[in-house]
C-alpha cells in the first residue's frame, strides 16, 4: 500500500509539474480530438480571449477570426484533419480587448502504435508586432525602389537634356535628306517624258530617311519614358551602338575620336535595356566632357566589349585628366562632383543600377592618362532564375 501510495503523489506530482510546463510556454497552446473539436486550451489561451473553453467548442473558434481569414483558416485546417498532415497557418485573431492581431498557428497530430491519429497538439504564437515590422520594411524597400526608379528617370532626362544639340541634329538630318528627295522627285515627275524610274528611287530614299529619323525618336522616347524595370534578354553589343549614336553629335563638337572593339558572338545579358543603356549614357558624356581639358588631338574615346569568365565585360576609356587614386572608389559616391555645375548623383545611380543586375561597376586608371569605367553582367541563362 505504501509503495502504491508512493507511487500515486508521484504521479500526481509529475502531472502537476507537467500543467505548470505547459501553463508556463509563453504562447496558446491547445489540443483537439481526431475529429477537429477542441479538448484542452490552456490558461494562456482562454485569458487571451477572455472567454470559457465551452465558447471555442463546436467551431466557436471560427468567431474570432478576422472575417476576410476565415476561408483561407477553414480551407488548411481541414484539409489537416481530413488528411492527417501538419497544419501551419498565418491569420487574425480578435483578442479579449477587441483588437485583431496576427498570428501564426501550428498543429502536429499523436499517433498511436497503428498509425491511427488519437489526439492533435498544437500552438498559436502572437506575431503581429512582428508583422507590422515586415508589412513596414516592406512598404519602405517599395518607397525606397520607386525613389530609385525617379531618380534614375530624373537623371536620363537630365542626360538627354544635355544632348538636346545632337538629338536636334540627329533628327534634323534625316530630315532635310527627305525634303531634298521629295523636291528631286517632283522634278522627275514634271520632266518630258516623267521619269519614274529616278521618282521611285526618290521616294524608296524617302521612307529610308522616314525610317531613320524615326528610329533616333523612338531611341530619345525609350530613355526617357518612365517605366518598370524589366528582365529581357539584351543584345549588348546593339545597346551600345544605340546609344554611339545618340552622342555620336555631342562627341564631334567636343572633337573626340570615338571608337569600338566590339567583341563578336556574345551572350546576351539580362536586363532592363533601358537602364542598361542609361549607364552607358553617363559613362560616354562623363568621358566626354572630361576630355574638354586636354587638347584637341589627344581626346580618343574607346568603347569595348569582351567574354570574361565572370561575364560579359562592358569597357568605358577615354583620355582625359583621369581620377587621383583616392578619388577613384569616391566617384561613385552620391553627391560626391568634380564638376562645378554637377549634381553627382550620375554614377552612384549606374552603380545601383549595375549591382541590381547582379553585376559591378568599377573605375580604374588609363595608361598613359584617362580613367577606365568597366562593368560585367551576367549571360542571359545564368543570370535567369
């Protein structure tokens, strides 16, 4: 009798301490039978929503849920119990003083020696600080991206401002081309006999110029358009040439030689074009605009392409005063300007720009004078996700 009665305060004794574990875990914690109805809450869990067990029975629980996460709650929770497989959930509960506040459910069910579901534990954790921390964060990286994207769109816009000479001249001479043709094929058509062979000609040559002319709108129109980001596969070598000829009147002006070594047979990258074509924008007018101090026939512009291991490497060089070895790594700083009337904000956005494709942008020293700009991308298939 005495080892039975021993026997019995110590069970009572473990049974005790295992209602203090559990009336202790700082979350809900709950059971239910095989068939979803609750059977046990703890003390945590009824103080929370200040209610008795008896109201949580036959789906009572269901009215404390937020209204637009019932559905989702009902849908996963029997899907559980019909199938036996853990329950996670994420939803709103409404707490004793009214308000909803997150959290996030999980259930595991016990089974016996047959596999037979014989009980279902599980536990609720209040996580909705945590989730306004996340929906905040969120809301900011949304802030700080669409800042971004005006940032980068101010600053096109600022770049094509400064070619508006050469977008005018660009434009102005497909043009002109048009207007003398049409005037030639009017005479074609007025001579005795007509000549229709040279009016066809005259007008073949018409739309040509149309073409062209339309061509170098619809380039100015795409970089300064606003718009999401995208992820096309990009022809580089294309993107560039674009963009030569955009500059190719603000180069003549400032008397630099332009040239290419433009690899062939290179993957495309992945990338916005547009974006991608706006870095190259600001590193060909830096690069022109800083060879305004060195005389005349020593400015030589080179833009080159190549294969590398770690991508495709994009080369910006001219040769100009260059950068001082402390000022190389600045230059990419926002605000940081060696020019008087510049913002420098120019190549802290390529910088983003660059790093957002997953790729790097760098300067370093010319030999025997200027500063190189480089950036590599990635091909289009290992930059994919």
């Amino acid at each position: 009798m005495e080892d039975r009665k021993r026997a019995e305060d110590a069970l009572r004794e473990s049974e005790y301490r295992l209602r203090q574990i559990i009336e202790t875990v700082p979350g809900l914690l709950w059971s239910l039978a095989p068939d979803g109805e609750p059977t046990y809450f703890n003390q945590r869990f009824l103080d929370y929503f200040g209610k008795p067990f008896e109201d949580f029975k036959h789906g009572g629980w269901l009215a404390l849920i937020h209204p637009d996460d019932v559905p989702e709650t009902e849908r996963t929770f029997s899907h559980a119990i019909q199938t036996g497989s853990s329950y996670q959930g994420v939803l709103r509960f409404r707490r004793a003083d009214g308000e909803y506040r997150w959290h996030e459910g999980r259930g595991e069910p016990l089974r016996d020696r047959q596999g037979n579901i014989v009980q279902w534990y599980g536990l609720s954790v209040d996580i909705d600080e945590a989730k306004k921390a996340e929906d905040r964060l969120r809301r900011s990286e949304s802030y700080l991206a669409e800042a971004q994207l005006e940032l980068a769109h101010a600053n096109r816009v600022a770049t094509m401002g400064q070619l508006t000479a050469s977008i005018t001249h660009e434009v102005n001479q497909p043009i002109t081309a048009a207007v003398t043709y049409a005037l030639a094929a009017r005479r074609f058509l007025s001579a005795k006999p007509p000549n229709f062979r040279e009016v066809d000609e005259a007008l073949s040559l018409i739309v040509k110029e149309g073409n062209r002319a339309g061509e170098v709108v619809g380039r100015v129109r795409a970089l300064i358009k606003k718009a999401p980001a995208r992820k096309d596969a990009v022809e580089i070598n294309d993107a560039i040439l674009e963009v030569i000829a955009l500059t190719r009147r603000e180069a003549a002006n400032n008397s630099v030689s332009v040239r290419t070594q433009l690899a062939e047979g290179l993957p495309r990258v992945q990338g916005d074009r547009v974006q991608l074509q706006q870095v190259l924008l600001n590193l060909i007018i830096n690069a022109i605009e800083a060879m305004r101090e060195i005389d005349e026939e020593e400015r030589e512009l080179l833009i080159g392409t190549r294969n590398e291991p770690e991508g495709v490497s994009v080369e910006v060089r001219d040769s100009g005063p260059g950068f001082a070895s402390a000022a190389l790594e600045r230059a990419f700083e926002a605000f940081y300007t060696t020019k008087s009337d510049g913002l420098g904000l120019g190549l802290s956005i390529c910088r983003s720009i660059i790093e957002a494709h997953n790729g790097r942008l760098w300067a370093s020293p010319n030999v025997p004078r200027g500063a190189i700009f480089r950036f590599t991308m990635l091909p289009h298939s290992a930059a994919a996700p």
